[in-house]
C-alpha cells in the first residue's frame, strides 16, 4: 500500500480559495469539536476498511467479487497511474462512467491522488460535459467508449477540440484515439497527503436556473455525510447496498450509498439498468439488502412483483427519493417489495432528510423525513424571509456540517443563493412538523422534476430559442403518473420563417444536435399564438400550466 492517507493534515479556512467557498472558521471548529469532521480523508475511507475487513467483499457483479484488499491496492495503482500520466494533484477531471467496478478504482485512486473528480452523468451529453469542464478547468476526462448507440469517444474528441486545456483522455473499454484506461501505468512516486478541509469531488448541481453549477464537496463534510448517513440506515458488515441509480448522483453515492458501505464494510452491487428484470436479477444473486430507487422506479418495482419471479427477500430497506413519493405509492411499497420504506428528501448542495427506521409508518408514508444532523439548522421562511408559524408553508433554509457556502465559482449565483448568514435557500417549499419532519409541497425555483431528475427552464428555454423559428418559449412541468412531471415546451413560431409548425420530433432533433441530454429534450410540444404574461412582463406559468 501506498501513504495512508486516512488522516490527513487539517488547513486553515480562508475566506475563498480559487472559486471555493470554505465553511467558516468558527462553524468549521464547531464541527471539528463536535466529531462531526474527523480530518480523514475519503481515500483513507477505504483504506480503513481494508485494514478493518481485508476478505471481505467490496464489489460484487456477475464476474466475482472483489475484497476489500485488492479494491484498496487497485485504488493506490490507479493514483500512482494519474500522477504518473501528467495530471497533477489539485487539477479537475471529468468523470463520466456507467455503475461498473471501474467507477469505484477511479473514484478513489483520483481521491488519494487529490485530482478531483467532477462527476457527470453518462446521460450528459456536449452542451453539460463543455460547460462543466470549461467551468472547473478540467485537464483530463475519465470515460466510456460506447453505451448503447453513443460513442462517448466521439463526445470526448468534439469536447477537447473546443477546449485545449482538455489533454488527458481514458476510455474504458475500446480507447479509439484515446488511452485506454487499462493501460494507466501503475507505477509512480508515492501518494500526496490529502487534507481534510479540501476539495475532494464536484457534483452537479440538478440545474435551476441556466447551466448546471459546480457542488464542491470536501472529505470532512461529504464524509461525515456518508458515515451519518450509514449509521442513519442500521449499514453493517453483512449489508449488500445496489447501486441501480447513476453512481455520480449524490444519493447512491454517499446517502449512504457506495461511500457509506465502505465506511461500514458491506458489498456494493452496481447495475446500468435500474429496470425490474435486471435490478430483481441482481437483489436476488448478491442478496441485496439496501438499494435506494427515484419514485417512478419504486412504483415500477412494486407492480414488477405482479409478473418477476426474482426472491427479494433478502431486501431489507427501499430509499425513495430524489422527488415526493405520495402517500399512495409508498404504502404499498412494504407489502409488495417486504422492504422498509425510508424516504429521503436531500440535496448535492447538502441537507438530507431521513425518516428514520423506528419512525410510525404514517410519518413514514407522509413525510420526507428528518434532517441527518444534530447540527442542521433549518429556517422555514415566507417571501419577505420572515419565519413562518409552524406547520405553514414556506421556503426551505439550510446551514450545517455538510452544506456548501457557495457554488463553485459562480459569484453572482451565490448572492442570491445564499443569505448573508450563510444559509443556502433550497427554493422547495416545506412544512416542518413539531416532530422535525419536512413534508414537501411544492417548489419556488423554475424547475422540473423529471423522475427525479431536475430540468432548469431556464437553460431548456434558451435552447428552444436559439432554433430560428422560435420567437418564444416556455418551458413548464404537467403531471404525470410515471414521471412525477413531464416537460412541455410551449412555442410562440415566426410564422414568416416557418410555415408549418414544428413537430416534437424535429425539436428533439434540434435539441440533439445542440448537445443537450436527452432527459431535458421536452416530451410534449403545444405551439400558441401568444403567452400568457404576469403584470411585470414575466411568463406566467402558473396560467399556462393551467391553459395546458
């Protein structure tokens, strides 16, 4: 093994360091005194439990497995490789893999190497991938090379020819032009050590306003993050979590997820299809205990037990989050799965909500539980930012151990994300019962929630009006019984540069060829001769939802 990084050196807060906004000294000291940051770093995670559990298995997937000795040597190979390839320890990289054991050796030999990982999804596509990595200044790019029918090889040369500064390219699999991500020397100097209170990820915010803004987790908080989380969700040596979700979303990845099983010793089971026959397969094969699911996959999964044969009663505990699962649905989620519900209502930027596993099954079904921390602070404010009584209505504020002070160099954003004391207003609309649980009502900010995943307005709209024959566009949620909401995109067309009115297809296309996701491209399509305005000249989308 290499350094053991499992405690590194703890700096001091400055007030912003390249674009980060470090918690401040003296709630950083707080948290320090309290236990809550334990000054080790996230490579030291694992390095820990291999110390702690060294034959037990970490990965498990149709191959085998692999123990937590060789997953720790694998990682230490993999940062000695990076440092080795030119990328230096403090530079970004993009991340975009697909839940494989590659993603964990990557994770954490960037982690102890201290390159930081920018984590994207693979259902990101040029439009996010350029921004992100224009953003966070990205010298490298870890990646796949097909899934499905995209090359993401070719996504990586259309990148790097716009960005230069983008020099060091890995593919797993058929590297092309590329290095291919096997062939990472593994030799090198030894491991830096990694302190604390620095970077150690990016994630990617669920987009509310234009582009996608930068997360800038450090090991003490997301740590902490993950270890409470775990402990939280009863995680032990004997749990098998699955990751059915995207490994690079907050929520299979530290709540508790991936880090918090390795925090505990368990097994991580990871598959790129979250649907029935491949999830139930997999439950089944691992023994599965713990997976965590978006509400139109829990909906899905519990009508699946009608026609799949799969024994899921190893599944001690389903999560649901990522949007409000109702009342409805989750109560049949133990009847039909034989698994615990826990709903989870959290955020990248930070606070997570839990109900908790001895909580009564009506605050359970009702709620979206709790705050993880003794030390989150919670404001439930109206729209002059005065408190609200209790049980009424109003905007989400949050600060604690593990939310972030600012997004990572986005100055304007941050002044109005952030109040002057430092609590991060979430923009969803709350009420905080006596007992603390949140029951979530609605939202302030202009987004979608796309079966869990977030659609900015904002940055839809302003690609709906760079097509010539748009003069304007709206972009507002419609329920939907699988998806929570689906996007609908209502246009006003230049009827002198079009004559026949676009179809849904061609603006999917247009979308397509823009570089932008595919979740975001809208599902349905409405034209109008005017939009609807309110009286200081903003897009009512209140009326407009209601026309639609």
């Amino acid at each position: 093994m290499g350094r053991d990084t499992e405690a590194g050196p703890v700096t001091s807060n400055s007030p912003a360091r390249d674009g980060f906004t470090p918690i401040p000294t003296e709630f950083a000291g707080r948290y320090r005194t309290a236990g809550y940051w334990t000054g080790r770093s996230l490579g030291g995670l694992l390095r820990s439990a291999a110390r702690r559990w060294p034959d037990r298995p970490a990965l498990v997937d149709a191959a085998g497995k692999r123990s937590y000795r060789e997953l720790d040597a694998d990682a230490d190979r993999m940062a000695r490789g990076i440092l080795a390839a030119g990328i230096e320890s403090g530079d970004r990289v993009i991340v975009q893999l697909p839940n494989v054991p590659e993603f964990a050796v990557v994770l954490f030999g960037l982690l102890r190497a201290g390159v930081i990982p920018v984590l994207t999804l693979p259902a990101h596509r040029r439009a996010e991938i350029e921004h992100l990595a224009e953003l966070s200044g990205a010298v490298g790019c870890f990646t796949v090379d097909k899934i499905g029918e995209f090359d993401y090889r070719e996504l990586a040369a259309e990148v790097c020819g716009r960005l230069p500064g983008l020099r060091h390219v890995f593919v797993l699999g058929d590297p092309g032009p590329f290095t291919a991500l096997d062939s990472i020397p593994c030799e090198g100097d030894s491991l830096p050590e990694i302190a604390a209170d620095q970077i150690a990820l990016m994630l990617v915010s669920g987009g509310t306003t234009g582009l996608p803004k930068l997360i800038a987790r450090t090991h003490d908080d997301y740590g902490y993050n993950a270890r409470a989380s775990a402990e939280i969700c009863g995680l032990g040596p004997d749990d098998v979590y699955l990751a059915a979700l995207p490994a690079a979303h907050n929520f299979p990845l530290s709540c508790p997820g991936i880090l918090g099983t390795i925090a505990t010793g368990g097994a991580i089971a990871l598959v790129t299809d979250p649907s029935p026959e491949c999830a139930f397969a997999a439950i089944e094969r691992h023994r599965v205990t713990v997976t965590s699911v978006v509400p139109p996959l829990a909906q899905l999964w519990c009508a699946a037990t009608e026609w799949e044969e799969a024994d899921l009663s190893s599944l001690r505990l389903l999560q649901v989050g990522g949007a409000r699962l109702d009342e409805t649905n989750a109560r049949t989620v133990r009847p039909a799965l034989g698994a615990t519900l826990q709903q989870v209502f959290g955020m990248a930027e930070g606070l997570v909500n839990y109900t908790r596993l001895d909580d009564p099954e009506d605050i359970v079904c009702t709620t979206q539980g709790r705050p993880l921390s003794p030390a989150d602070e919670i404001r439930v404010v109206d729209t002059d930012g005065r408190d609200v009584a209790p049980g009424d209505e109003g905007e989400l504020l949050t600060r604690g151990p593990y939310t972030l002070r600012g997004y990572y160099r986005a100055p304007e954003h941050n002044s109005r994300s952030f109040t002057a004391d430092g609590y991060y207003r979430s923009g969803d609309l709350v009420r905080r019962l006596s007992s603390g649980h949140l029951i979530v009502s609605g939202r302030i900010k202009d987004v979608i929630n796309r079966g869990g995943e977030n659609v900015s307005c904002d940055e839809l709209e302003e690609h709906l009006l760079a097509h010539p024959a748009v003069r304007h566009a709206a972009a507002v949620g419609l329920p939907d019984p699988g998806l929570g909401e689906k996007v609908c995109a209502v246009l006003v067309l230049d009827r002198k540069a079009l004559a026949a009115a676009l179809t849904l297809a061609e603006v999917r296309q247009f979308l397509t060829i823009r570089g932008l996701a595919p979740y975001k491209h809208p599902d349905l399509l409405r034209t109008a001769d005017t939009l609807p305005l309110t009286a200081v000249g903003k897009i009512d989308k209140k009326a407009l939802r209601a026309t639609l």
